[in-house]
C-alpha cells in the first residue's frame, strides 16, 4: 500500500500542511523542515496522487493532440516530442487523426471531448480564421502550422517562407540554374505550400534567375506516391531540371526513387532537397538535405503555451493570442553535395 501524507507527517514529524506545502513546492517552509519531510518522502518512497490533486484543481491532467496524419513521420514524432513535453507536467497526451478533413476539424474545435480535456494542441489543414472565431467550446487552444495566421487563439509555427527561401538559396549556391519544385498546391487552405512556393521565388528573384511555371510540380499530397509521379513529369520535359527542392521529405523520398529508377544520379545529374528532416532522410541512399525544423521547440512551445493558458483560464484572466515562430536549420548531405 502506497505511503500517504499523514504517513508522511507521522515519520517527519510535521503537521499534513506542512508535508503538504513541501510536496507542492511552496517556498514558506524553512530549510530544516524541508529537508526532514523530504527524507521522510524517500524513506516512504512517496508517490503524489495526481489524479486527485487535477480533481481539486477542477483538471482532468489530459490533454489532446489533433493532427492531420499520425502515419506521415514529420507528425509522428512531433507527436513523442508533444508526449515527453506534457509528461514533465504529469500530462497525458490523447492523440486525434483528422486527415485533413473539415467537418473533423470543427468537430474538433467544438469540443467533441468535453470534460475530458483540459486542452488542446491542434495542427489544422482545413478549418479558417471564421471557424476559429465561431467556437464555442472554451478550452483553451494552441494552434500549430500555417493555416491560421494571426487567428484567434495562441500560435506556433516556423518561418516558412524563410526557411524554403534558405534551402533554395543552397541550390543556387552550388551552380544550379533550373531548380524545380515540387508540392504546389492550389488550394486556399495550402497555407505550407504556399509560403513554401512563395520562398522559392523569392530565392529565384534575389539571384537573378527566372521563374519558370514547368519547373513547379503539383501535388494533391505530399506522400511518396506524389513525390514520384511529379518527378516523373519533371523528368520527361525536353529539359529536364539541374535541382529538385520538395516541400516535404516524403515528396523527396518518392522523387529520389524516380529518378534512380530513371538511371539518374543524385546529385551528380539533379540535386534533390527535402523539408522537415523526418529520420529517414538521415538513411536513406544517398542522405537527403533538408530543411530541419527544431521539432523539440515546437512541442515545448506548444505545451508553454497551453499550459499558461489553462493557468490563465483557471484565473480568469485570458491573454491575447500570442504567435511563436521556433527556428530551422539547413542539414546538408549527400543528395547535394557535390555535382
């Protein structure tokens, strides 16, 4: 049977307060007494009830993660960084699967876990600022990605356009002149593909280099699948690209395996670089350069983030929506190295 506070008091001898307030880390306990209830919290290896302390609180001490796809690996282990975040809070993650889709987006805004959460992490491909301003559930939010920008809750997010700028200023750099893309997509709601197409031209425009339409490979996903097939298409203009920058390392992938079952070579014929620097661009042949979001600070961001908002709505004092922008890095490797 595990040890309880009065047990504790008991070996301490101390009052259950006393015990109580080392417990909760208050600071009007003097060194002495401190130091005796925290051997006696050793002696009796001591484990607080979490789930009673969240009750008083008014707190479940779960939170949820919605994400568009647990199976593509940039969500994957964004989703173990979140978990480790939220566990040094004594925190349980659950974790949604949208596929991108609306009606499960605002099913998630509105709260389909009432009561169960005590908040929400939420990376949305489909809802808009207008969904965001129509919820009615309160628990407080922190949104990630780009497709709300400016919106009404709390923001993480890394500098897109910024980011896919540096990764094409790496191909121009190595003597390239016909750099395609592949990711574009058309739709509103590609907040990432368009500032990632966006950055891509403003590398294009800063070294002097035309923008050139046949160059920029569409895709309905980024898997791949959608990866190949546009490098297949790129492959069969009358002259094909000199670099390929995918907006996502699993499009990287698919066009790697295009081109080696096309004979050609990377990067001696064509460069390729990805984005998010997902572990397997780190083995696979040859390594991929990517553009390296630090993941890390963007769960920890987010968690902050939430976490100050749940202290807040407890005090009844909401902030402002905040927007923290986390850094990137460029990973160089064999798919660029060299010509």
């Amino acid at each position: 049977m595990s040890a309880s506070l009065k047990d504790v008091a008991r070996l301490a001898g101390v009052s259950i307060k006393t015990v109580s307030n080392v417990v909760n880390g208050y600071a009007y306990v003097s060194p002495q007494t401190r130091e005796k209830v925290e051997q006696a919290l050793a002696q009796l290896d001591y484990r607080p009830n979490l789930t009673a302390r969240n009750l008083r609180r008014g707190r479940t001490g779960i939170i949820a993660l919605a994400l568009p796809e647990l199976d593509a690996p940039y969500f994957a282990e964004l989703s173990r960084f979140v978990i480790d975040a939220a566990a040094e809070r004594g925190w349980t993650v659950l974790i949604d699967q949208t596929d991108g889709l609306l009606e499960r987006e605002r099913q998630v805004l509105q709260g389909i876990r009432e009561h169960l959460i005590d908040g929400l992490i939420f990376s949305p491909l489909a809802v808009g600022e207008e969904d965001l301003t129509a919820r009615t559930d309160r628990t407080p939010m922190v949104l990630l990605g780009e497709r709300v920008m400016d919106g009404p809750a709390d923001h993480v997010a890394i500098d897109n356009l910024a980011a896919a700028r540096d990764v094409t200023a790496h191909l121009i750099g190595l003597g390239h002149t016909r750099i395609a893309a592949i990711g574009a997509q058309n739709r509103p709601t590609a907040g990432t593909a368009h500032l990632r197409l966006a950055g891509y031209r403003q590398a294009l425009e800063a070294a002097g280099l035309p923008y050139d339409e046949r160059l920029v490979a569409s895709t309905e996903s980024y898997h791949r699948r959608d990866g190949a097939e546009a490098m297949h298409r790129l492959l069969s203009l009358p002259e094909p690209p000199q670099a390929v920058f995918c907006f996502n390392d699993l499009l990287a992938l698919g066009a790697l395996r295009a081109m080696l079952s096309s004979n050609v070579r990377v990067p001696e014929d064509i460069a390729l670089a990805g984005f998010d620097d997902i572990e397997d661009a780190r083995y696979s042949t040859p390594t991929l350069t990517t553009v390296s979001p630090d993941k890390v600070q963007i769960a920890r961001a987010a968690v902050d983030l939430l976490d100050q908002r749940i202290k807040g709505t407890a005090a009844g004092s909401p902030a402002s929506p905040r927007e923290v922008t986390v850094d990137h890095a460029l990973s160089i490797r064999e798919s660029t190295a060299g010509r």
